[in-house]
C-alpha cells in the first residue's frame, strides 16, 4: 500500500513540497511536520552520499527509499526523479542521479523555508 499522488499534474508546476498532502500525513500537527521534514532532509543527503558511491543496483534501491519518503511528505519531483533513477539503464544513471540531486536540492530549500515557519 504506498501513497500516491494526489496531483501529478499540479506537481510539474507546484510548490516543492505539496504542504496541503504533508498537513494531512502529520494530521496536521506542526511538531510532527518539523520531525518529518528534518528526518526526510537527513534520510536523502545520506542515501544521496551512498548512491553516488555504490553499484547500480544499490543506487536504485536507495532511490526507492527516496521515493517512499518524498511521496510521504508530497516531493512529487523528488519522487519522479528517484523513480527515474530506479528506471535508469547503466549509460543514464549518472544523469538520473544528478538529477534527483538537484530535484533534492529544490525541496530541502522548501523544507528550509517551511522549517522556519515553525
């Protein structure tokens, strides 16, 4: 049973972070929304540093990791990204993994911003 997207097509042009998705995976509770997010940003930036340095196989396996959590918290780019990455033959991998570095980027800036709102 995974999350799916609620917008596919709103998430090309959307917000980094689908904030109306993450309020309800955390019921609302703005605590447990920090937690999430601080958790998320930490889980990607080491499965980020695993994935430049491991095999293929391993690579795609830390980006399915990534995409459960970006559909968890609405990263609906990240998500499509790390879904990328997963897909990628030998030749594409680097530019998926590049890829998905950058889409990380774009949403740990949001998760920047919403954190201080909190």
């Amino acid at each position: 049973m995974g999350v799916r997207e609620s917008r596919p097509a709103q998430a090309d042009i959307g917000p980094a972070i689908d904030q109306e998705h993450l309020s309800q995976m955390t019921l609302g509770e703005r605590d447990l929304e920090g937690e999430v997010l601080r958790l998320f940003v930490r889980q990607a930036e080491m499965l980020m540093a695993r994935m430049r340095a491991q095999q293929p196989g391993l690579a795609r396996a830390s980006a399915h990791t990534i995409k459960g959590s970006a559909r968890g918290i609405g990263a609906w780019r990240v998500a499509r990204a790390a879904e990328a990455v997963e897909r990628a033959n030998a030749a594409e991998l680097g530019a998926a993994v590049d890829a998905l570095g950058a889409a990380l980027a774009e949403a740990n800036a949001a998760i920047a911003a919403l954190l201080r709102g909190h």
